[in-house]
C-alpha cells in the first residue's frame, strides 16, 4: 500500500473513530497501522484528562473494534487490533496535551535552537508557563519545535497524597510497593 493511501486509511479511521470516544470521554492521540505479514497491526492510542484507567481501554477497545467492524476502511485484509494509551516518551504537541502535564518536568526545544528544561505551572491554547530554575518563562506554543516530559523517580519536596502519605517517603504513591512485587 502506498504511503498516501496509508495515510488516507489512517485519517479516515481516526475520523469515524473520534465521535465514539468522545462520547466515552477520550481522545484519538495516534492511530498507526503497520503490516504483519498477512495481516496488519491497527494501534489506536487515547488519552482523557486525568489519565487513562484499564477500564477505559477496555470500553475503548470495545467502541474501536465496533467502528472497525462496520467500516470498510481496512479493506478485506485481517487486523490486530491494540488500543494503549499514551507513553511518557509522546512529544507534547497539542494544547491538551500541556494542560494535562501541569507540574511535569518537560524539555523543551525552541524553534530557534534554544533548549530549556522546566516545570508546567499552566497553559492555554497558546502559550505554555514554565517554571526554568525559579524564573517564570511564557512561551508562544508556535516557538515549540519539540517539547518532552522527563521522567522523574525520586522528585524530592513533593509528598503523595492520601492517608498513606505520612508513611512514604517523598515520591512515593501506595501503589509503587505493588509495583515492585509485579503486580499491576
């Protein structure tokens, strides 16, 4: 299939999918189909404010393998299908996409060149605040080439919230002991 007509697919699946998980309260992030052989891997990646739980990958498997059904837009060709949500390694390239990372730290490349790393402390659809080495930095989102969160395992200052919150140390939630023990 040639590289046009993929990306036709692509955008018309990610058309006919959006008003269905709108209405389950996420958002298309990424729709990428790739070939597996005799068959295609269909990978639709949703986020929602707040974050995105099992249950709702569950419900949004179920309305995307829904909509893939009734569409003849993958053709006769079979298709795996796996629904995800957003990585951290995503780049911060849409309005929603800051708001939902108020108080992450992010590294941020300039269209100029300039590298700068800082902290979210608000956005609009046009501007993000950041918050460089204590200097407060409002950036014109159109002056973003690209922008990343970083990860952070042990931010220090901040306490997790909840009645367990005295017990743990700082960057630490009730749910990162499960974690260790392999349970999800």
């Amino acid at each position: 299939m040639s590289s046009a007509k993929q990306d036709a697919v692509r955008d018309r699946i990610e058309s006919e999918l959006a008003d269905p998980l709108d209405a389950l309260g996420l958002d298309v992030e990424a729709v990428e189909i790739t070939p597996a052989g005799k068959r295609r891997i269909v990978r639709v990646a949703v986020d929602k404010d707040g974050g995105v739980t099992l249950d709702d990958v569950a419900d949004a498997t179920r309305a995307v393998s829904d909509v893939l059904d009734g569409s003849d837009a993958l053709g006769e060709m079979p298709y795996t299908l796996e629904v995800t949500s957003r990585g951290v390694d995503r780049p911060l390239t849409l309005p929603r996409h800051w708001r939902r990372n108020v108080d992450r730290l992010v590294k941020v490349t300039l269209t100029e060149g300039t590298v700068l790393t800082g902290r979210v402390t608000g956005s609009d659809q046009d501007t993000v605040t950041l918050d460089v080495d204590g200097q407060v930095r409002e950036v014109p989102l159109a002056d973003v080439a690209k922008a990343l969160v970083q990860v952070e395992f042990n931010r220090k200052g901040r306490l997790p919230a909840g009645p367990a919150a005295q017990d743990q140390p700082a960057g630490l939630t009730a749910h990162d002991d499960d974690d260790e023990e392999g349970e999800a």
